[in-house]
C-alpha cells in the first residue's frame, strides 16, 4: 500500500460532495493519528500523509481518495456512507472505500428498503403503492397495492394491454367473485427481499454508527471482527440473533443508540431505528452471539442508557474546537 501526497486542492474548486468528504477523512484521520500514530509510522514509514482506514476492509487510503471520482471503478476511493441507507432516511455519517459500499453495502439496503416497503403496507400505514401480482389458480393479473389516508387497504388492478393482457382483469375478478364458495387468492410483492439481507443491513447501519461514535479502537476490538466480516461477506452465515422488532408504528426517524446494563448476559451496545433493535458486543467480549442464541426465544427486557443518534461522526475524540 502506498500513500501518496495529494495536492492541495483549493476549497472553492470542491464539490459539495467533496467538501463534506475531505471533512470525514479529516475528522476519521485525526482520530486514527491520535490513537495508532506509531503503528501507522511503522507501517508507512515519517514523514507520511494523513490517512484513513475503510472500517469495514481496512484498506489504508489517504486524501486523494476522497476527491477521486465517485463513480469511477477503482478501489481508491472513499464514499460517503448514509447511516442507516439514504432511502430509508439516513445522512453520510462516515466513510467507506468504495467496494465495500457499491457491492456489499448497496445490496443489503436494497434489500431493507424493500422489506420496508412491504412492512409499511402490512402494519397499515398511509403508504406509495407497490407493484404486486393477484394469483388465483392459473390467473395471474399485475396491479398496486396501497393504504389510503383513511387506512383502506386497495387493490388495483394495472390497465390493460399495458400491464395486464386484455380480459385477465375481467378473467381474474370471476374467477375470485364468479362462483358461490368464497375463494382465496394469493398476493405477492414485486418488492422482493431476502430476509438475512435486509437484518444484515441494519447490521451494517448498527456497526457504521457506533464506529462513529467510538471510533477505531471499538472496531478493531476482537469481539467486532465477526461482525465485520459477516457484513462485507452476507453470504456466509456467522451471527444471528442480533436484530429484534417491536413497536412496529414507530417511525424510522426514532433513533437512538444505547449501552444494555442488564441483564448481565445482554450487556452490550446497540442501536433502535423505528420498529429495529440491534445489539453488537461490547470490546473483548468474544462470547455476546453465542450467550444470545442460548437465551429463551421470547423477548427479554432489558435495561439501557440511551444517547443521542450521532449526526456527526466524533470517532471516540472529544469533538474538535475549530469545526463548527
Ligand atoms: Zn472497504
């Protein structure tokens, strides 16, 4: 790896995007020379540029990273990473290198929005309508399903022949009212997920606000290593039992992060977002997932200290005097 000096830049010739970019680097980067300086000597040699570490691969990347093109392909770059996903109401909060934002990261939020979209419609919230198909034994007709204002629960079938060939609505609706037995139909979502996705993603939004929060030295704790790696490789099935839900009226602007007291064996950090809880380990406790799995299937109460979700990253620093 190595680091290179980046020019200066003038700030006038910064991007909005840029500007708030360069503002992350600087605040991660601060936090990282004010506990690992040596390290980072060792590893790169003085005199050495600022740099900061991707807290999710830990690939090294200076400066120049942050001003490189967002779009571009190569792994040099460091993006601005919305906690929770800006879809579902989130801000940049903290950088992230590029891979481990468009492959990891994207998928798993696409996956949480659209269990979010069927969410919202089930519990019954004024919500957009989704695309759904109605199937009663070999019919199959496409149409939305929204809840109105006044909490009606619609069904509408699309028109014809743009979504629907012509006669399937007429076909459908007598085969459902045609005869004297009730008939059942089936519905089902176009807004697909998978269901360990959209947890993980919550995962990711937990482990991404608490690294603002706390910083470098919770992240590169032991007891976080499974978390990571089961973020930036969804595939493979490390945790469970890490995500619960309740109060599912709660909206997703609710957030919180908090530190669990009691019981003992729940002692940890976590965060709420609307109906999520998330609970990740506190540093050197290796044994948090295997002590959740054990414990009864019903929810557990538990005693927490909440504090405020972070909007700024402070990366376990006292906040610096001269930033506003
Ligand atoms: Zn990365």
């Amino acid at each position: 790896m190595n680091l290179t000096i980046a020019p200066s830049h003038q700030a006038g010739n910064l991007t909005r995007g840029q500007r708030r970019r360069l503002r992350l680097f600087e605040l991660g980067s601060r936090a990282l020379e004010a506990r690992y300086a040596r390290l980072l000597d060792e590893q790169f040699g003085t005199p050495r540029p600022p740099a900061y570490v991707c807290p999710l691969c830990f690939r090294v990347l200076g400066r120049e990273a942050v001003l490189a093109n967002a779009t571009s392909q190569t792994t040099a770059i460091l993006t601005a990473e919305d906690v929770p996903p800006k879809s579902l109401g989130g801000r940049p909060l903290v950088l992230t290198c590029g891979p481990c934002n468009h492959s990891s990261g994207r998928r798993l939020d696409a996956n949480a929005r659209a269990r979010e979209h069927v969410r919202t419609l089930l519990y019954g919230k004024p919500a957009e309508p989704r695309p759904i198909t109605l199937s009663i034994e070999n019919t199959s007709v496409r149409g939305s399903y929204f809840v109105d204002e006044q909490g009606n629960h619609v069904f509408r079938l699309a028109a014809e022949p743009a979504a629907n060939r012509v006669g399937a609505s007429s076909g459908f609706t007598t085969a459902v009212f045609g005869g004297a037995q009730p008939r059942a139909f089936q519905m089902r979502f176009m807004d697909q997920y998978h269901e360990r996705f959209y947890q993980l993603s919550w995962l990711r939004t937990a482990y991404l606000a608490w690294f603002a929060v706390l910083g470098y030295p919770f992240i590169l704790d032991p007891a976080l290593r499974k978390v990571r790696e089961q973020i930036v490789d969804p595939i493979k099935a490390l945790l469970s039992g890490f995500l619960s839900e309740d109060s599912p009226e709660r909206p997703l602007t609710d957030r919180v992060l908090f530190l669990v007291r009691e019981p003992s064996e729940l002692r940890s950090v976590g965060i709420r977002v609307g109906p999520y809880t998330v609970l990740l380990p506190r540093p050197g406790d290796l044994e948090f997932y295997s002590r959740v799995k054990n414990l009864p299937g019903k929810p557990i109460a538990f005693q927490a200290d909440g504090l405020a979700w972070p909007y700024e990253p402070t990366f376990g620093q006292a906040r610096p005097s001269d930033e506003a």
